[in-house]
C-alpha cells in the first residue's frame, strides 16, 4: 500500500525495514516520528532526547546516536519524514 500511494512505512523491525526498502518504499522509524513531531511543533527536542534515552536505556531500543541532534547532524540517517506528523490543530 505504502508503494502504490507514494507513502511511507513507519517500522523499527529490521526484516520489514529491508523487505521495504528493497521494494522502494521509504521507512520512518520511531527515531523519525519524534524529528517529525519536532518539526511539526508537538514536542520540543529536549522531550524528544528525553524518550530516547527512556527507549535506549530502559526498554532496550537500540539506536546509534544518543541524541536528537546528533541525528539531524547525520542527514544520511533519516529519510524524509514530511507528512508523518500532522502539522493541523487537534489532530496527532
């Protein structure tokens, strides 16, 4: 579905991230929802550094930067993201 409308699929799991990827779809992880939603204006970046390190240091999530910054640093890390936070009042 994601092919045929020109969307994106929001994954962490590594095998669907490559079948994806494979077939020319772009993938967002939970890393670029939390840059979406920063961009977007519904969380400031110090909340977002904050649920990273949770993710990273509580439940285990693995990601190779430890900060929001050091991700928008990277521009090869992350694809586009725009649309994956409505930017619209009321609407998450």
């Amino acid at each position: 579905m994601a092919d045929a409308e020109d969307g994106r699929l929001l994954t962490d799991d590594g095998d669907a991230r490559s079948f994806a990827k494979d077939q020319g779809v772009t993938v967002v992880g939970s890393v670029g929802v939390l840059l979406a939603a920063i961009d977007a204006g519904k969380v400031d970046e110090p909340t977002a550094d904050e649920w990273l390190s949770i993710w990273t240091d509580e439940i285990g999530y693995y990601a190779p930067y430890q900060s929001i910054s050091e991700y928008r640093c990277d521009t090869h890390t992350v694809p586009s993201i725009a649309g994956v936070v409505s930017t619209s009042k009321g609407r998450q």
